[in-house]
C-alpha cells in the first residue's frame, strides 16, 4: 500500500519535505481484517484542499480540524471504490466520496465519513469538486450565506478555483453581475470565456486594488464571496454598499503567516449595514440531495463548466497539495491514483 506520511508538523511555508511517500506490504486478495462496520476502499481520485494544510500544523486555536499525527498517512476527501464492507449501507462494488487516506487502499468508519455516488454518468473525479465538498461549499455559502438577489453586484476571489469558478456561475445562472480576481492571464481568461463571468482581473497587476474594484463596480458590490483575505478584503471593504452580504469561505492568503495581517476598515460594517458571516460547509450537509438536485440538471444540460487540473500518481499529491499555495492549480486540483 503506497502511502502519503505527514513526517513532521509544517511551520511557515509548506514544502514537499514535510511529505514523504513509504510503501508497506499488504497481502491480496484484500478483505476486511476485522468484523467491525469499516469499509475496505480502493482510493481513486484524491483532492488537495486548502484546509489540509491546517491540519498539518501542531494543534492551534484558530483551526477547525483536528492536526495530522507525524509518522501517519494524511487524509482528505477522495472518491473510492468499495472492496469490502462490514457496514450494511455498503457493499462491494460501491462508488463513495468522502474522507479518505492519502494512500491506495484505506479502512474507513463508512458511516461517518462516506458519501454514496448514485449518479455515474458524470465523471467520476466531480465528486472530488463541483459534485463533492467544493461545489456544496459553492452552493451552501452563496445560496444559503449571500441571500442573493437577481441583478446584484457579486464579487468572487480565487475567482478560477474549485469554489469560485462555481459560485461565479450560480450568481450568472441567477441573473447577477459577476466580477472574478484570479492570479493569472491564463485563469482571468478562463473566468471570462469559459465561465461567463461578466469581468475579471490579474489582482496581481493590480497596484491599488481599491482603485480596481471601483473601475469594475462603480455603484458598489452587494456580494463579495470571500476566498482570500488580508488586502484584498480590506479594499472590498471600501467598496461594498449598503446592506450588502460577505460570505466568509476563506482566507488563503493568510494560512501560512506566522501572524495574520490586520484588517482595517471593518468600520464599513456599520456605516454600510453589511452582514458578514462565515461558515463551515461540513454543517450543511443535510443540504447534499437539495444540492444535486439542483446541480446535476444544470451540468446535463451543460449550463455549468467545471475545470480540474488533474495530476497522475500518488506520489506526485504532496507537490499538487502545496501547488494551492502558489496558485499552480487552474481549477480544481485533483489526484489520480487509479481510474478503476
Ligand atoms: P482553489 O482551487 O481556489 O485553490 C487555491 C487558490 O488560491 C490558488 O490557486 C490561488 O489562485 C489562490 N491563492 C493562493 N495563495 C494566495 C494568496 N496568498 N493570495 C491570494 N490568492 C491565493 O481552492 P478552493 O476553491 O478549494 O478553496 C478556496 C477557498 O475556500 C480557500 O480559502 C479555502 O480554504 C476555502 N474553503 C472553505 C470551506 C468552508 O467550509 N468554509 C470549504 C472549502 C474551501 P490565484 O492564482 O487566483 O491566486
């Protein structure tokens, strides 16, 4: 069983040392080694995530997820075939997505952390993204966060990633002006022409990104979904009108400094009434079927795109993890360790 080991707790900027890949032995045919109510799984595709990297600090106040164990296998959301079950909700044969090992093979407490994929007509590695725990991160904080409105003025940052590229296109599908920020030429136009957004720019050619935010909304911004953090939200801050929403998703580009940046105009709060909330998707997951219902129609019907940057092998998950925090992803970074 090839294997993915946290080797110590990463400090400052993560790097693929603190990942290393072991093989250890597993004898065939494989079966469950126990009569408990885990599962047997094949891992098929692997998603990197940006709160993985949470969990690969020691223990600390402002994470949500408990920390890997240095020396084990790191797990995330995956998409697997089942091999073997002693849980009666699943058999062999199953598809499921859920929390997985970052290793080939992995016994999982299916019941707590497994999905089952009823639809296969779609491919498979969705249920890593915009069928999985990104698309409903998507739905649950625009849909159920922003109380958008037909016509309202949206904002979206890491506006070409497994979240924002879905959220611009649900405000689109709504009827609402979509602006996206991205880190490159090459996402600015895939925000443009491939997902509809009404504008896009590179923030990082954007010297004064107040001055940016006003060019593409001069009336204001009544939604901004929050994806970044630091400068960008400090600007969207100064630019939001009144009674507007911000729905808290992320602050990536605050995960890896020793101390968070500080944010200064949060006074617009008061003046512009905005509500700002965050929002842990893993509480609203009691809206899955809802979720799809309204999802997989819009992607028969091909009114939705959803792009993956797909990496080949196991061993090459630690480099397309860290790759989040460079911005190498375009699209949903998934990872393949077997088609089958
Ligand atoms: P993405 O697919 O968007 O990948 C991460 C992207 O973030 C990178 O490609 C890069 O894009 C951008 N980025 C990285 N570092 C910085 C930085 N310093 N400043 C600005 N942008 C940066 O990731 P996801 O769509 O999976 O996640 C998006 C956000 O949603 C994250 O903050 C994540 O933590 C959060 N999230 C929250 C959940 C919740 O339940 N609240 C659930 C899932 C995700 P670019 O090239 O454009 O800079």
């Amino acid at each position: 069983n090839k294997q993915v080991i946290m080797k110590d707790y990463v400090s400052g900027f993560p790097d693929e040392s603190y990942m290393s890949i072991t093989i250890s032995t597993l004898t065939l045919p494989l079966k469950l080694p126990f009569s408990g109510n885990g599962v047997l799984l094949k891992n098929l595709y692997l998603s990197c995530d940006p709160y993985m990297i949470n969990r690969m600090r020691k223990p600390h106040a402002s994470s949500y997820v408990d920390s890997f164990q240095p020396g084990s296998p790191i797990s995330g959301y995956g998409v697997a075939k089942v091999l073997d079950s002693g849980d009666p909700n699943f058999k062999e044969g199953d598809l499921v997505w859920g929390i997985t090992g970052w290793e080939e093979y992995s016994i999982i407490n299916a019941t707590q952390a497994l999905f089952k994929i009823r639809h296969t007509d779609v491919p498979l590695s969705y249920y890593t993204g915009l069928l999985g725990m990104p698309g409903m991160t998507a739905y649950v904080g625009f849909h159920e966060i922003c109380s958008p409105q037909k016509g309202e003025r949206v904002f979206i940052s890491a506006a070409s990633g497994a979240v924002g590229q879905l959220v611009g296109q649900f405000a689109k599908l709504l009827g609402c002006y979509v602006v996206g920020s991205a880190g490159s030429k090459e996402k600015v136009d895939l925000l443009k022409k491939k997902f509809g957004f009404d504008e896009a720019f590179n923030y990082k050619e954007e010297p004064d990104l107040d001055a940016a935010l006003k060019r593409y909304f001069p009336e204001g911004i009544d939604i901004y979904f929050e994806n970044v953090g630091g400068k960008t939200l400090d600007a969207v801050l100064l630019n939001m009108r009144i009674n507007g929403r911000i729905a808290v998703c992320g602050m990536i580009s605050q995960y890896n400094l020793e101390k968070p940046e500080g944010v200064h105009n949060l006074m617009n709060l008061i003046v512009k009434r905005i509500r700002m909330q965050g929002f842990i998707v893993t509480d609203h997951y009691n809206l899955y079927p809802k979720f799809l219902e309204l999802v997989l129609p819009y992607l028969r019907q091909g009114k939705i795109e959803y792009v993956e940057d797909i990496i080949e092998g196991l061993e090459n998950a630690p480099s397309a993890l860290i790759g989040l925090f460079t911005g190498r992803n375009v699209g949903k970074q998934v990872v393949v360790v077997s088609r089958e």
